[in-house]
C-alpha cells in the first residue's frame, strides 16, 4: 500500500459491506428521512470510502467552530473547511438525539444512515467570513451556504449506496483502491493534480515538471457539482483520456476522479483538496496560481502563502507551489515568470472565457494553449445544442 498515512493515521471506511446493504435499506424505511442535495451526497460519499479521514460523519460543534475559526479539528489536526449537514429549524424540531435517521436522495433512495448525536445553531455570515473571506452572495460557495437550512445535523454515518455515473464509473477508485493501486506499481512517491478543467499546455507543463521528481502521477480532477458554467465532467474526462493516451507514459499516470463538490474557497480548500489526496495516497500535491479560486476573491498566490500556517509533519503531504505556465514565442517552449524573461506580448495565454468564445466561434485554440485532439473534444462540445455561455 502506499507509503504515506492518512491524515490523521487511520483511514476510515463507513460503507456498509455489500451483503448487510439491503438490510439497512429496509431498516431506512423505518427512519425518519432527511433529503440531501447533490453536494450533501458528494459529502456523504467521501466520508464513507474514507476521502475524507479522519471524519467518521458528518462535523458536531467542537469540531466546527475551531475549523471555522482556526482551520484544526477540536483534536488540533488541521483541517481547512467544515463538513456538515444543515436543516431547517422545522425539520431539526422533529429530530431527538439519539435517533437513527434515513439520509435520502432528491429521489427518495436511501444513500445512508446517520447516528444522530447534535443538532445546534450556528452563524453562517461567520462562516462565510473565515471560510470564503467574503459575505457576499455573488460567491458561489457563499450563495450556497446561504441557502441551506439554520440548524447542522451531526454524528457519524454509515454509507448504503455510492453514487455512481456511468461517464466515469470506471475511474471512480477509492482512497483504498489508489493506494493499492500505487503500490502495485511499486511508486512510493506520488503527486497528485486537482482540477475542475480539461487540462491544457500549461497544466500538461506543470504536471510532467512534478514527474521529474516523484514516481508517479494521480491525474485526479474533480467531478462533483461546479458552476453551471464550468464544463461537465464527461466532456473533461475524454479530454484527459485523448492527452493521456498521446502525450504520457502510460506506466507513470493513473487517472481517478474525486467525487467532491468546489467550494469555490481558494486557499482553505487548497489545503482541503492536499488533505483529500493524502488520504487517496499522495505524498505530494501541486498547488497552482489562483488554486479553487472563483472571481476576484483571493490573492494569485493566497493558496500558497496558506500552507505557512501549518509546519510540514502537521500537514504530512508536501506542497509543490507553481506560478502560471504559458507558451513563450521566445523559448519557443512552455515556461512560467520564474523561468522566462520575457515580456506578456511574447506569452500565449488565453482566460476561460476567451477560450469560450473561440469554440463558440467553431475556432480551435492556438496549440501553444492546447494539443489539438483536446480542443476538438471541446468545440464538438460547445457545438452542441446544451452548450451555453
């Protein structure tokens, strides 16, 4: 298995073994219900295979108001973003401590059990002001954590039924299947890459500079619920499949998705997404400019400069920092500031929304930017009849 630990030693497994699951579902039918949404769903998933070890359930005070406030549980591990289960004030008033209650999809079908143990009030303008540093609701992680219920539901779970989705089913690996995954290759030394994007030239750049020195690559991108403007996860999957299939060495990549939900929180989910990986087997994570950002909410290199709150031991995963990567005309090669002297006019960079508007045009993107076989990929996608800008 992989060489490094889980965070905080352990790596935890709420799923309920596969001959006791129809059991708990017919034990769910006597629970009262409570109806989670896509984002619940995804939180429920990770803590279940164990992504998100050492949490065994959903987050009760003591731990929430220290992450909040000091980005540590209330045993002093570290850990960036609260995980929790909010109600309203009228489904919390049916609730008794002590009951075990069915936790359901938009559907109705039971995807797990909660052991209720605390339900307590909190302040979500303070949240959003820790967490996301703004209040504001035009912050997509701040308009949702406006929009759910008064009152956090907490105790550990049990997970009857993953979500699954056959887009990418057969990439969907657990934080135990990775690490035996690695081990089979005999890596000691991984490095994983976190992205909500298809990846292009100056991804591509930054991941292979992390292969130079580990033994392998977990190309890990993010398929849970995003902005409904970032592009759908099957569409990037084919992506990462064409590049990998042209441009890597097929014995030093494995590619996995992680069923997590953005929370849009730049650098408190930098170290949320290093802790993640860690618990998938990483020992290294590469934080880029502007990690998890959204808007102009955050500082480019705030995801960097928030790994100095921890010392290395604490976080037990080793940060690799990079600056944005371009096409230089002039080192006819990539490059990023720390390795280029020349100017912005010689640098081919292009924002998401200009990259939006030349598909939109039927234009493929320069190859400096991206390798033809992932811009048809695209244009075949923003040609579509869902395609929307």
């Amino acid at each position: 298995m992989s060489s490094i630990a889980p965070h905080g030693g352990r790596l935890i497994n709420r799923l309920i073994a596969l001959e006791e699951r129809e059991q708990a579902r017919l034990q769910a039918r006597e629970r009262k219900q409570i109806h989670l949404n896509r984002r619940q769903i995804s939180d429920l998933d990770l803590i279940g295979i164990g992504a998100l070890s050492p949490l065994e359930g959903f987050m009760g005070r003591a731990d929430y108001e220290r992450v909040v406030g000091e980005m540590r549980l209330a045993s002093g591990l570290p850990w960036s973003m609260p995980v929790t289960l909010a109600v309203s004030d009228a489904e919390a008033a049916q609730l008794r401590i002590g009951e075990e209650l069915a936790l359901v999809d938009e559907q109705g079908g039971v995807r797990g059990l909660l052991e209720l143990q605390e339900k307590y009030a909190y302040d979500k303008r303070q949240e959003a002001e820790h967490v996301y540093r703004t209040t504001e609701d035009a912050h997509p992680g701040v308009k949702a954590l406006y929009a759910q219920g008064d009152v956090l539901l907490a105790g550990p779970i049990r997970l009857v039924e993953r979500p699954r989705y056959p887009a990418y089913d057969p990439y969907d690996l657990t934080p135990q299947e990775t690490r035996q995954a690695f081990a089979d290759r005999g890596w000691r030394t991984i490095v994983g890459f976190q992205t909500r994007n298809p990846v292009h030239r100056a991804h591509e750049y930054i991941q292979k500079c992390a292969l130079e020195v580990v033994d392998g690559l977990l190309l890990h991108p993010l398929v849970g619920e995003t902005k409904e403007d970032d592009i759908p996860a099957e569409t990037r999957l084919r992506c990462y499949q064409v590049l990998l299939d042209g441009y890597y060495p097929k014995d030093r990549v494995i590619l996995s998705v992680l069923p997590a939900a953005m929370r849009y929180a730049g650098p408190r989910e930098a170290i949320f997404h290093a802790c993640m990986r860690k618990n998938y087997g990483c020992t290294h994570f590469v934080v880029g400019r502007d990690h998890a950002g959204v808007g102009n909410y955050y500082g480019t290199f705030d995801a960097h400069i928030i790994f100095r709150h921890f010392t290395p031991d604490e976080l037990g995963i080793s940060p690799l920092f990079f600056d944005h990567a371009f096409y230089c005309r002039r080192c006819q090669s990539m490059a990023t500031t720390k390795t280029c002297p020349h100017g912005p006019e010689e640098r081919v960079t292009l924002s998401g929304t200009r990259v939006r508007e030349m598909l939109q045009r039927i234009e493929l993107p320069p190859p400096e930017y991206s390798r033809r076989e992932v811009a048809e990929i695209l244009l075949q996608w923003a040609n579509t009849d869902q395609y929307r800008i």
